[in-house]
C-alpha cells in the first residue's frame, strides 16, 4: 500500500466531533428558524380568529407545516402563547446596572424599558386579544403576567428592596411602591391605547413623564434630610 494514500486517508484528530458539532448547529438553526416562525404565524390566527376558537390545524396551515411537525416543536396552544409572550418580550433586557447610579437614574432606566414594552403595539395587541379571550377563562391572563408583567415588577421590587436595606428609601411596601410608580408612568396612556384613542407617546414625551414621576415618587419615599440629587447607591 502507499503510504501517502494510507496517510491521506487518516482522519484528522477530532474532525469527527467538529463534523457533529457542525450537523447539530445546523439543526438547531433550523429548528428555531421553524419555531419562530411558526410564532409569527400563531400570531396571525389568534388575531384574525381569536385564541379559543384558533386551531392548531389553522395555525399549522398559515405556517406551512404538518401538524406533526408543529408538534415537534410545540406540545399545545397555550405553550405555543406562552412562547409569543416570550417572543415580545425577548428585545427588551430588564436587567438594569445599579451598582455606583443615583436612584433617579436606575429607576428611570427601569420604567422606560418597563414601558417601552407595555406600550409597544405588539403587546397592546396582544393585551386586546387576551381581554377578548377573558369570558374563556383566566388562562390567558396569568400567563401574560407571569411571562410579560412579572419581569419588570420583579426587578424594579427587588431595587426598593435593596434601597429600603441601605437606608436610601423608605418603602413600608415595595409591591404596592412598585405598582404606584408604574402607574404614575403608564397608566392612563396605556388604557387609552387599549382603548383606541390614545397613541403611544414619543420616546421625549415618554422621557419627561418618567422624569417627573420618579421625583414625585422620591419626594415621599425618601428619608427625610437625605440628599435629593446624584445620591448612589450600592450594589445590593
């Protein structure tokens, strides 16, 4: 046998797994490129026929898939919601830097995030959509909060709590503080959007209100003689 022959033929160390790595990236590539769109097009039903009378076979048809492989990817409508929640949610990161920041610059930073995603016309859709779908049940609802709500006011609790504990504010309640001051921010614009007669403000107009809420909000939660401006506080 020739050597060069018997030598070209040796598989190069660890070609096999990078070839294996290679198939199961391309895979999972085109699982979530399915995935995502099949999202888009579960979207397109339940807005066109609502999500208790929407089918899997209607949402497999607009997604050009067997019901067999929608099922490959999704195990049942509400998962398939669940990930549409999910989906909306996912450009907004409600992970906010707040080691070395004044209070009014966290908080800011939070309820515009907060409200950017609340106020987005993706979600005020969706929000109609689950209203529509509350004489069915409550599933839609809860799964809304815990996928779309909970994050935020999760985040913005757990910065009072930390504030509370380094002695920067004084909330007796951070639950109740957190649903006050979201409130103060968002809440009429957002009924009048789900109404139909108000629009989404601009990112100033939204800047402004914010600004002003969270120093209305500051003035009765901080401790009394404590500094009004430029105050840090420390990562909890």
């Amino acid at each position: 046998m020739d050597t060069n022959t018997a030598v070209s033929r040796t598989p190069r160390p660890g070609s096999g797994d990078e070839s294996q790595a290679s198939s199961a990236r391309s895979i999972a590539n085109t699982v979530a490129r399915r995935r995502t769109a099949l999202i888009a097009a579960a979207e397109r039903v339940f807005a066109k026929r609502g999500y208790h009378e929407a089918t899997m076979d209607d949402v497999a048809a607009a997604a050009g898939i067997s019901k067999r492989t929608l099922y490959q990817l999704v195990q049942s409508k509400e998962e398939l919601f669940t990930a549409l929640l999910a989906q909306h949610r996912k450009p907004f990161d409600f992970s906010v830097e707040t080691a070395g920041r004044s209070v009014e610059d966290v908080l800011h930073e939070m309820l515009s995030v907060w409200a950017r995603h609340v106020l987005s016309p993706s979600v005020v859709a969706l929000l109609r959509l689950i209203m529509a779908e509350y004489i069915h049940g409550t599933t839609l609802s809860r799964l809304l909060d815990r996928e779309s709500a909970k994050p935020c006011r999760d985040a913005l609790q757990f910065y009072f709590k930390s504030c509370c504990a380094a002695g920067t504010l004084m909330i007796a309640d951070p639950e109740e503080a957190a649903q006050m001051l979201y409130g103060m921010v968002i809440g009429n614009i957002h009924i009048e959007m789900l109404l139909g007669i108000g629009k989404a403000p601009s990112r100033a107009v939204l800047d402004a209100r914010i600004a002003r809420a969270v120093a209305l909000f500051l003035a009765g939660a901080r401790p009394r003689g404590s500094a009004q401006v430029g105050e840090a506080v420390a990562e909890g």
